[in-house]
C-alpha cells in the first residue's frame, strides 16, 4: 500500500474531509489530493499529515512490506 492512500484510509476513518486534513496538516488541499490520487509528497508534507491524523487517532508505521494502519476509535465513533 502506498503512503497516499494509507493516508487516505486514515482521513476517512478518523472522519475527515480532504479540507479538513489539509488544514489541520497546515498544506493545501491540492497537494492532498495528489499524494491520495498517488503522487509523491516531501517528507515534512507527510509529516505534517502524520501529526494531524495523530491528533484524531490514526497511526500508522512503516513495515517491511508497507504500512501498518492504527485507528483509535474514540467516544464520539458512532456505530
């Protein structure tokens, strides 16, 4: 799985909007779409989404075959 879409997963299970996460992230919502659509980002555009999707439970790590994607599901996750 490619970072663009690991972060792709992560927004929308933490239950944001593409606008949303690029503010958050401080990065324009253009430069979201490409890296989700499959374009690459520099390291501190990755970064600053990592820490925004941090702050609203999603995590994810670098393993040997791509990522490992973590959600934390919190009180306000409605079934």
């Amino acid at each position: 799985m490619k970072i663009g879409e690991v972060i792709s997963r992560a927004r929308r299970a933490a239950g944001l909007k593409q606008k949303e996460l690029a503010a958050a992230a401080g990065v324009h919502v253009q430069t979201l779409k490409r890296l989700e659509g499959g374009a690459g980002a520099g390291y501190s555009t990755v970064r600053a989404l990592e820490r925004a999707l941090a702050r609203h439970g999603a995590t994810w790590r670098e393993t040997d075959g791509g990522y490992e994607l973590t959600v934390r599901l919190g009180s306000k996750a409605k079934d």
